[in-house]
C-alpha cells in the first residue's frame, strides 16, 4: 500500500497500492485525480517515455509530436530515441540526430 484515504469515522482504505508479480505488475488508484508529476513517475516505472518535466499536454504519434503549454516560456522536450525535428508551421529544422529539443513558447497555450 502506498496511500491511503480517510473515509468517515476514523476509517482509512487503500487509495494507492503497488502489486507486483514475476510478469507484471498492477496499480490501484481509488482517488479520482492523480497529480501530473505522479502520473509522469508512474508512467517512468511502468516504462512508458516521458517526453517532458512540465506540466502541459503532448500528444505523440506517427512521427508527429503535439505541445499544447500551460504557461509561456522554455520547454525541453524529450525525444524516445534520436530524430530530426521540424517545426511544421515554419518549415525550420529544429535539430538533427537529436534527443533533445528546447522549445520556447510566447504565450500559453500556443502549440508547437
């Protein structure tokens, strides 16, 4: 067990358990929101790439990666293996045999 949560009248339940076998393993959540950097830490250990520290939104797939930001500023975005990364609205090379991208972003929300 890795949490637990207090029901009513002084009672606790397991909110997050961790088991784990010879082939798999299995997580239970009984809260309804997980914060995003224990999501990013549950996905690490399950094996899953992170492509990022922050908390905005990527979506990947196909050869093309998505960044919608929560706040303006640098992004470094995580590749899962080395590629050559373009910018699709300008056309501009954003690295070559990189595993690695800083990104920045002007404004929120702004995709890249």
């Amino acid at each position: 067990m890795l949490g637990r949560r207090l029901l009513h009248q002084g009672r606790h339940e397991p909110a997050l358990a961790l088991k784990e076998w010879a082939t798999h393993r299995s997580l239970y959540s009984g809260v309804p929101l997980l914060p995003a950097g224990l999501l990013r830490n549950i996905a690490r250990y399950a094996g899953c790439h992170v492509y990022t520290e922050e908390n905005d939104v990527v979506m990947a797939g196909r050869g093309l990666i998505t960044y919608h930001t929560v706040a303006p500023g640098e992004r470094t975005l995580q590749l899962p293996e080395k590629a050559t990364v373009w910018d699709i609205f300008s056309g501009e090379c954003l690295g070559e045999g990189v595993e690695e991208v800083t990104l920045e972003f002007e404004r929120r929300g702004r995709g890249w």
